[in-house]
C-alpha cells in the first residue's frame, strides 16, 4: 500500500519546485497558514504574498494579520474587503434558492470559497503570482473547490495544499513554528477547527466527529447563545423583501451585507440557526458539523414563506427540485459550471415576483414566519373563504374530480393486483 | 354566471334521487354530519347507515356519537377501530419517506382520507349501501380524496356530498338542527374548523384565513402547549427503528401507533410541532392551516437523519426528489395511482438499512436530533478523522480534483460570456 | 347516471344566452365549424364573427373560407396571419427545449393552440365579442387549451363549446347542414380527422382508434411520402444554429418559418417525421394519434445533437429534466403558468452557446446527424485522441478512482445485503 | 508540469510488486492483453492465469484464445460462459429501464464491464489471486468501472491496469510483441478499436475522433448491413413480453440470450441500431463512438411503447426521470451503489404489468411499432372513441377546466409581467 506520509505529486496544476517564483497564500493569520508561509519560502525557494480576505468573519483583526504576515517574511501582505461583493453576487443567491443542502446546511463556506478563488485569482494576476497555497487538509471538500475554482478561472495557475504535502502533525508543526519564531497561543486550547464568514460559522472536530456522542454546544458555539440562555420572551421583525432579495430590515433600508450582520446578531441571541448535520463530503465522506447561521435561517425561512405565496403549485414543486440541485452543485465545486447558471437565471425568474413583507416571530431557536404580505400573492381570500358567498363556484368539482380521477380508477381496476 | 346556490349534478359517480335505497354516511357526531343524517334521509328518501372510524382522533367519544346517530335515524351506527392499521399500513410509509408537503406538512388529512375510504368501501359493501356520502365542502382537497378514492376502489359505487349540494349557510344549519330536534353545542363557538386523526390536528378559519394576520395559537391550539409555556428544561428521548420504523421509545417495545400516540403526548407538552403552512390545494385554492402534529414531528426528523446516516450521497439526493414526488401525490388524492407503488418500493429499499438509535432534543418547540447509532452507518472514524494516521490516501486527491474538475474548467474557458 | 345527450352548464366560464351580443368563432371552413356558425346565431341570439388564422396549415384556402364564412350569416370573417408569429415566438422554444412528449410526439397542437388563442382574445376585444366558441368536443385536450388559455388572458369572456353541447351525431349534423344550406363534400370521407399547422399534421380515428391494429399509412398520411416510396439514395443538408434556432438552411439565409416550411418539403419526400404514439390526454385518456411532422424531426435531431456537444455532463443530464417537464407543461395547457416562464429563461440561457452547423442525412425516414462544428464544441480532441502524446493527465486516474468510488465501497461492504 | 511517461502510483488499491503472487489477468486474445500476459510477468515478478469471458461477442474463438495464453506462458487459462447470467441479470434490467445514456446509447460496455467485474472477483478468490489487471487505458470509462467494481466486491483486490502505466506506444508494443514472440497480425489495421458483447459493438478512432467528419460506416460497422444495402422490403416481428422482458419471438419461446441475438441477427439485416452520439464520459472527456445494437434497439423500442400503454400519464412521466437517472449511474460505474438497487425496485414494480406482445415493422434502419396487445392496457375504446354513446362523460369536462385553470389564470393576472 502507498505510504500516506510521503506525498506524490500527480495531477498537473500541481507546483513544482523551480518552476516559478512567486506565491500567493490564502493567509488567516492562524498557526497552519503561518507554518506554511515560512515553510513554502524554505520548501520552494520562492516568494510568498499573504492575501486575507475579509468576508465577515468576525474573529479576525485584519491588520494584526497583516501584520504577522510581513513579520514572517512575506513580500507583501494584503487585506481585501470583499463584503458587499459576498453578499450582493454570491449570497443574494443563496437566499433565492433558498440554500439548504441535506437538511439545514445554509452553505456557508462553500460559497465563501468562490469568492475567495475569485479574488485570489484576481490578486495573483496583479502581483504576478504564478501560484496559489492553501491551508485545506486532503480529506476534505474546500481542497476541491480551490484547486477547481482558481484553475478554472485562471488555467495557467498552480497550486500547493502544504497540510496534504508535508506530513507533519499537531505536534511537528509547533515544534516547526517554535524554531521558526512562529508565535503560539498559549491558551489551553479546545479541539474544534472552524470556518467562518458572514454566511456562517461551521464547527468540526473533537467529539463531534462521533455522531454517537452528543456535541457540547456551550464549548463549541462561537457566535450563538446557547438555547437555554435565549431571553424567555420573543422578538419579531420585519423583513422586506424586493425580487428576492431583502431589503429592508423593520422598515428601514440596509445593504444586503447589513442586513446579514443584523439578523446574525438578532439571531444569535435567540439561539436561532444552531445546527447539526452529518453531511455527505464530495470526495465520499461523512463529516459531522455543528454550524451556526442564524441570519441565513432567519432569511431563508422568510423568503421561502414569501416565494411560496406568490407561485403557483407546479412553481413550489419544481422550484424544490431546481433548489436541491443548486445546493448539491454549489457544494460539489461546482459554482462555474454551466449548470448552475442556468439554474440562476430558472431561480432569479421566478423570483422577480418574490416581493412584499414578512413578519417572523424569533424565540428559543426558531424563527417562525408569523405574517406575510405582498402584492403578488395568489391567496385569495375571495376564492378560498369558508363564508357562502364567493367566487368559487362548488358546482365544476364534482366534474373536476371526475376526469382527474380517470387513470387512477382505470388502472386501479385494470391492473394485477400485488 | 351559474348560480351557486341551485347545485346541478353533473358528474357520473353523483347519486341520483330515486336510484338507491341505502347510503352510509361517514358520521362524526358533529352537527354538519348530524344535519346530513336527516337531510339525507328526507331529501333521497333512503336509509342511512352511520359510520365513525377511529384513527386516533382525541376529541371523540365514538360511543355517545354511535348513540346520537342511531337517534337521528340512522338505520345502524357502525364504530370501526382502524387505529393499528392506520398506523402499520399508511403511517409506517409517510416515515419512511419523511412526509413533507411544501415545507413541513406531515400530510395528516391526505392520509386519513385513504384509510377512511377504504374502510367505508369495506363496510358500504357488508351493509349493502350503493352510495357513500360525506361531509366536505365543494371547496377543498377532501371531497377530492374522497369521491376518487371510492369510485377507484368501487366504480358501481356513488357519493353525495351534502355541504355541496344543500346550500344551506351556518345560519340555515342550525334552523334545519332545530327543527329536526338536532341537538346543538350552546357554547360561543370559536371560528375554527378542525380535522384531527392521530397523524395530526389541522386548524382552518378565523384570522388563519388571513395570510397577513398573526394566528390566536392560543385560541387555535388543541393538543398543543402554546410554546412560551413548554417546560425550561429539555427532555431527552430515544427511538429505535427497524428498517425506517420505530419499534422502540427509550428502549421499550411499542407498537406503532403506540409510540405515536406517546411522541405526541411527550411532543405537545414541548409545543412541538406546531406548524402554520399555506399551502396549495389541488383544486388550485391556497389556504393557510395551523397543524399540530407533535408525534410526525419528531419521528420524521428522527427517521430523517437515520436515514442520512447509512444512505450515500447520490442516495439522499435523489431520496429527496423521491420524497416530494410522494407528498404531492399522497397530498393529491393519488394514494392508489401506480406512481405511488413504485415510489413506495423505492422508499422501502432504501429503508431495509435504516436500523438504530436515535436520541433527541425536546425543548421549546424543537426536536432535535442529537445523537445517531446504526450497524449500517457510512460514517467512518477512520476515514473521517482529523488526525494523522488513518485511513483515507490524501495522495488520491489531486488526482481526483483535476479530473473531477475536467468539463468545469473546459466550458468556462471554451463557453461565450455572458 | 348523467344523461350526456342533456348537457348542463356548470362552469362559470360558460356563455348564457342573453348575456351577450356577439361571439367570434374560430373557424375552419370544415362541416363542424360551419354548422356551428349557423347553430350559434340560432341558440345563443348573437352576432359571429368569424376567424380564421394561418399558422401554416396547407390545406386551407383561407379567402375561400371567409366568403364561405361571410355567405354562413357571419357578422364579418377574419383572415389572420400568424406564421411568423408562431415560428419565432413558439416553435423556436420547442426547438430550443427539443420538443418531445412521451417519445417523440413534437407539440404541433398544442403550441398552435396557444397562438390561436392569443390571436382570437385580440380579436375579440377589437371587435367587441364577449363569447368566444371553438370546435373541440368535450373529450379531448384542445377544449382545455382553448378555455383555459382564452380565460386567463382574460377572465371576462366567456366561451361556447357547441359539439359538448349539442348533442347533435354525424348523421344529425349533416341533416342541419342540409336543412341550412350549408355545403356538404360529396366525396366519399376517409374516417380520419386531422389538425395542422406548420409544425405537424395529426390523424385521428379510424383504425387508428385501435392499437392492436395498424395504421393504414398509405390513406392516412397528408404530407408525407410512404417511406417504402422514399428516394432510394440519401440526402444531405447542412442546418445553421444561432443561439439554439435555425438560422440558414444550406448556407442560405431564411426566416424561421421559412426554414420549417422547406424542412417539412425535403423531409417528407423521404419519409422522415412519420410518428404513431399512444399518448396520454391530460384529460384522462389515451389515444393513438399518426403524426407527420418532417420539419420539427430533422430541426430538433439537429438540435439536440449540437447542443450535447457544446454542453457538459451534468447539463445534458438535468435539461432532460428540464426539457421533459416542459413537453408535459405545454401539452398540458399550461403555456401561461409561471413554471413555463422559468423553464424558457433555463432553456434560453443554455442556448446561448447552441451556435454552429449540423449536417444531417436524409434517407428513408431517417434524419441522422453526421457531422458537427461549433466554437463552442467541448470535445477536446487534445484530451480524447487516443494517441500518446496529450493535454490528458493518466497518472490523475487512479486516484479520481479511489475517491470517486469510496461511498460506493463503502456502502457494499456496510451495508445488509438482500 | 507531471511528465506522463513516468507512471507513478497513488491509489491504495494499485497493486506494488513484491506484494503479491499470482496475477489474474482480463485477456481478450488480441495485442494489447498478449503483451499484458508477458509483461506483468516480467515486470511483476508474478504468475499471471488469463481469464477470458464470454458474454456474447461474435469475433471471438474462446479455445483458440486459451491456448494462445498458456502459450505465452499462463499459468492457467480459464474460459468462463457469462451468457445466461449476463442477459437474465443485467440485460433485462437495461430492458425495463429502456436503457438510453444521452439519447440513444443502450450501454453495452457499461454493463458488460459490471458482469466481466463479478466473474473476475469470483475466479480471482478460486484461483487465490491477489491483484487483478485489466487492458483499459488511463482516459477512459472502462478503468473506472473494473477498478470501481473489484475493489468494492472484494476490497481486498489490488489492481494493475498496465496500458496506463508502461507508456509504450504502438511501436513499442509491435516491438516487445516481436521480442517475445508475440503473434502479431499482419493484416493491414483498419484505425478502429471494438468493444463487444451481445447487447452491443462500440467503434471509436480514426476519423470517429473528430466530429466535424463523417464516419465512414462501411469501413466501421462490423455487425450492421449498411442502410443502403438493407433488403427493400420490410419484415414484422412479434415479440411476447411478460413482466417487462421479452420471452417469445414470433410466438416461440427463447431464453433472453437467444431473443438478443435472434434480434441481432434480424435487425442487423435491416441496417437497426446503427448509432452515432458524442457521449460524455465520466472522466469529464467527450468521446464519439459508433454504436451497433440492432436487438437492442428492436426490445427497447417494443417494450417503451408497450409499457407506455399500460402506464398512466403520471408514471410514464415520472419513469423517464428514473430510466434518465439509472443510465447514467449505470455509465458512471455505479451499478453497486446502493441507488441503483432502489431504481431498480421501482423499474421492476412498474413492469409487473408490462405484459403483451409487440409488432415491429423492420425497414431499413428503423424499428417501429406498429400493434399493440396487452392484458393491462390503459387504452380503453369506450372511453377514447370518437363516436357519440360511449362511456364518458362531457358534462364534467367544462368544470373540470375551470378548476384546473384556476392557479394559471390567477397568476397571469395576479403577477408582473416581464
């Protein structure tokens, strides 16, 4: 059998050494990404840039980053805001597909690693990067969709993944930032790994790797109150929605990225969006997680409410089957493959109609559509009224029901029987 | 434009006065059937056979209803208990195949409609009834399910449904109650209607009408804790299951429609399960409801992420498109169309592997999955984990990702831009 | 059981007289229609007018029949040209989404009824009818299709439909013919009836009826040569593509009408687009139908061919999906439900790169494509030649397999076997 | 970037020599596998038994090509029948799945390679080998398949797939043929490679490889009368189904086996089931292949109609989207993924009722069905006939249409236009 710890270069956007001289590091400031900075100017002889993007994640302090960056050695070290580019071209959608993959995944870092490759790509070509590094393991998702994304959007890119190439473990990685002046959090730390942008937080490792085992969510929420420490009396907002896209939070505009930031604090407080799921990886496993999105949840739960109330009944069943398959793409890497833009511009149609107001009821981790308003909508209180004048006329359903019934009755009484 | 208030037979399987001698009303002891019971033996001069089935509905006491019909004139008064095979037959399937229509309904009306049928086919048969009549408006996806499912399981039969044909408003009911010594609940009625069975309690009327008014759950809600007033402290069940059906609640043994008629109890004492939905009647109306329907609740989420669990990618993929084609036939009175078969041969392989353990969170208003054993678990420690040595090859990745990655990549770069 | 020979309105749409002045009828210059512009002055009271709209059917002389129309009573007889309308605004979609019920059959009525009726409620609001009538009977798809589309494009008017109606046979028909000096085609009548347009030409009846017989071909078919009488030596032509519609024919330059009129002439010289389906009515039957349509053969085989070749995978996986639940859309009178809008803006968008030629053989009712080029093709002829020297990475092989087979192995070895 | 003539090993189940001793090789008798037979000896060290399948190809003399094994030194040469098997287990499935991969491919190979897989595991554990090796190239499907299914039927079983790890060319290999006394033909080659079982005969190369060209059949088809020269009379068929699989020919009982190449033989007289398609293979490259299934085109033309005839409207829609899945699991070499399983029950309970007999007019190259008889038919005369008294009801048609039109008119009126 193949030795996993000496790795082998086989696939063709693989870097080789010698071969150029400039890389562009994907960098958080966090120990992994600061080993590998040092580790990529020794192992490849070349020039590193750090680029750290800022798409919400709350946790960072990016000049601080920068900072480190410069002090272990890179060329250069840039901060990128990307937060209304997240929001308006990659998060918009996901609210008008309403993003759920496998039950309740909002899709927050597959979507963050979109636009990270795109801006990465956009960086390398500015500086005259050759080469893209990042800190993603090889047993996971987040390799493929950046070595996918940057080598689709730019095929003269290589790539270099350290953690799948170098071999070393927890321990040989301090010892290798210890040598190199590399700086340790000193804190006794908990054994979570975790992935952040403004979409959400998404917690892996410890005992949540056991789905046996039940996760210790006060140790691993990071953003959210536990639903216990919820405040015992409910909140309710309002919502305006414009082709889809949220617009107005209690009636007073806001960006997109805004908005975002306030239904993630809103909701975070009511402990709305903690969610567990084992999901199926693209590369054939299972991973637990736990996530936190309450904004994503908040949003989604009200555009569904507001997208069902404007379609028709063949729009609500064929809309869930177009959103399943967005979802799968979208976390398959797929996010530039033709497929998905024709399921956008399926999802953005009938969306054009996915205006009004929706009013949610946030308590003790659900949020609950309460009310709902729009112009649009195909309720109609004269037809569906239970009072006897109305619009609907009871005499054509004993002729419906008829001829709806036909093949049912005629292949239940010509058909064998099991 | 047709007069509704004189109704004109058009439909082949309508009972036609003159033409039949015995019909079996299915009889609930409210005053809608009550009134039926007299209308109909005056209006087609026939005898009336009373039939009350229980399939679990909490509010009836079959024996005084029985009593009361044969007091109306009911040449007999049948009481049926079709609790276990309700459970084992139509239950077992929406489980398995995670009943979800347009976001949440457990499809509990739909499939008491099946049951009902069938057991009023049998009986109308023993009793010699030529015609079956029941209570629906002309309005609503229940006469639909009603008249093709008799007409399906017996052609020769025929159905009167009195609330279309009458029309008598509430007031004219209870004139034609009084006259005919009907006995009416003095009580100040609240402006709900209701549809109960043990898969679910569906509230209809009132301000529920009204998509933009806030339901009175206090008012509406009959099995349920309002959630505010749920215990603070969560409860911890588990379930077993045997190939996709629970066979066991906190390690004891119960037949199904035991553990139901438990989850429900445990479940609306968390306020779970309550559930406000508008949705897409097949008569092309949309209507708001507010469902309680504990018990569905969390046997669905449970069975959901077991399935998940011992179930590949591509299986829960394609297990979904399978699920909603289900709920929207079982939602569209097509229980005995042959799609629904097959579907349920498809549910049911998938579901020889869905054995083991589940532990869930109760606690206001949620049910959530915290913990997951099975024999057929695709989730490999060892493949999963975060550490070193273990089973996955990383070496295959880089592989993997340039040829996974092979036609996105080609048609991007090949592909006009938008 | 309902008497059919008595028919009752129960239908809100339905025409009563003395409601309404004047009625536009859709007429064909055929025996139904023409006895229906008389019976319509005499039952209903009104004025008729009387339309009559080319959408490329052959055997129409359209000033013939407005003077028969005129002679008949009618008020005023329209001749309407519709043929460009219809190709560029409806056939090029069927084009685009390869139009295909049930195995072959490429939506010629159903798609000439939507245009009919679009043209006809324009009509009738320009010359102020308030009634529109049609000539379908009360069994088929095409009563569904004219009423629903002429309602919702605009709920005030209401319709006839005389042969649901009037209870009037063959024999009886053709005795008020005579009574009303209306002229009779002395011929000796061939049992079938037909429906054309410029995209296909439909038989019914006869031993067409029966599926256990064949169909007579030789008396049946209008438009096309019995392919035992086909040239014995084939045919080549090229087609041109624009963003999924046909643009030139042989390297010439034509209107998309155009082009469909010369593809009906060269292919039913040899025979090709000659189709029997049993197909399934949305009202609840089946029936066989003969279909002739050369054009909509050779243009969608084209189609489709060139858009596989400049589409990935996963594209020409889910646009059959797309593409055949639009075939049951538009079969089903659903022209004008929101789902129809998404599933063109899908449609369209991947269309966009359906650009290049076709070449395609003629011979023997057989339109094969043999030959493709597009700029956008994604063969890669660098990647697919099997000579050794190539942009194909082999050594990335066996690691795609190893990670693209593992929940597949997984699974065997995990999971019960049955 | 990776060179590719230095092959390097990744995946786990990549056999490395000194690690096993006995070699079971897939051997087919021609070049490529000959000096397979010599080379994994040599360059393994091991002892190599040839394993050579018959699952109904026609070129190949099985006796001749055992002795040429042991010849060349195999330690045991094995001759195993696959044909019954092949037809009764997996033939049959892609019979009642109508088994069409991108419009037309009836996925011979695809299923041939899930058969030879099975026997080869089977054999390997008898004969104590401990590797597998294969003749398939490093860009194909067929790699994927033989290593995916090995390794999942016994994960234990390495793999060596020489053609993607020698990097020899042709010369190379003529030239280590001649070295070891290979025998080589000396008949000028023709640029095609076959793959063939009885389901089917794949030609790819040559100018096949380039899309723009026609494909110059009568060099290619090795099965197929070339259209032009197929008789100039038509011939009929009957074919008996029970259960969705073909059991009798012209009222005479066969096996499966002997139905398939019975009809291989008739159709190929007939110029059937020549085939062109530009297919997407699973490792992202586009491929064109000429395909020759003229038994294959015959049985899945009879058996789509006649299950069409005995389905509703809703399964046949719904079964194209699960015969659209099952292909293409089926081509992406997933037959043991637990999906197909499930496919499979529902393919299976929908033709129970596939029952009947089948008449199929043969007519140079076309294969079309022209009766139909069936115990289960949903075509019901009384119903569909056009003639005055017959059993349905027109009464209801008109209430029918306003209810079904309801939720199209309301949202044409109600929502934006574009």
């Amino acid at each position: 059998m193949t030795n996993n710890t000496s790795y082998v270069k086989v696939a063709s956007h693989e870097a080789v050494k010698g071969n150029f001289k400039r890389c562009l590091l994907l960098y958080s400031g966090g120990l992994d990404t600061s080993v590998m900075l040092k580790w990529i100017q020794e192992e490849y002889d070349c020039e590193v840039i750090a680029l750290s993007i800022d798409i919400g994640q709350t946790s960072d302090n990016l000049q601080k980053i920068k900072q480190k960056a410069l002090t272990l050695g890179a060329k250069d070290a840039i901060i990128y805001d990307a937060k209304d580019e997240f929001a308006n071209n990659y998060l918009s959608m996901a609210i008008k597909a309403n993003a759920d993959y496998q039950g309740g995944y909002a899709l927050s870092t597959p979507l963050g690693r979109v636009i990270i490759s795109e801006v990465a790509v956009k960086i390398a070509k500015k500086y005259n990067c050759e080469v893209i590094a990042h800190g993603c393991t090889g047993k996971g998702n987040d390799q493929v969709r950046f070595e996918s994304y940057i080598t689709t959007l730019n095929p003269a890119l290589k790539t270099i993944a350290p953690v799948r190439e170098w071999g070393m473990g927890r321990q040989e990685e301090i010892a290798y930032a210890k040598k190199h002046g590399i700086p340790i959090k000193q804190t006794a730390e908990l054994p979570y790994s975790y992935d952040e942008n403004m979409w959400g937080n998404t917690g892996e490792g410890g005992e949540i790797e056991n789905p046996a085992k039940k996760a210790k969510l006060k140790d691993i929420l990071q953003w959210e109150n536990i639903v216990e420490k919820a405040p015992d009396t409910a909140e309710y907002i309002k919502i305006t929605f414009n082709k889809g896209i949220p617009t107005e939070l209690n009636d007073k505009k806001y960006t997109l990225a805004q908005i975002i930031a306030k239904c993630n604090k809103i909701g975070s407080k009511h402990g709305i969006g903690v969610f567990q799921l084992i999901e199926d990886r693209l590369v054939g496993l299972k991973v637990r997680g736990v996530y936190e999105h309450p904004g994503a949840t908040i949003l989604i739960n009200a555009h569904k409410k507001l997208e069902q109330i404007v379609s028709t009944r063949e729009e609500n069943q064929f809309k869930s089957i177009v959103d399943t398959k967005w979802a799968y793409m979208i976390y398959a890497a797929q996010w530039y493959e033709p497929t998905v833009s024709h399921l956008n511009t399926y999802i953005n149609d009938q969306n054009n109609k996915v205006s009004g107001i929706v009013t949610i009821k946030l308590y003790k981790g659900q949020a609950i559509v309460v009310a709902l308003e729009s112009p649009y909508s195909l309720f109609n209180h004269d037809l569906a009224t239970f009072e006897k004048n109305d619009a609907y006329n009871q005499n054509s359903a004993a002729g419906f029901i008829e001829i709806y019934n036909m093949q049912q009755q005629l292949a239940y009484n010509v058909l064998p029987k099991k």
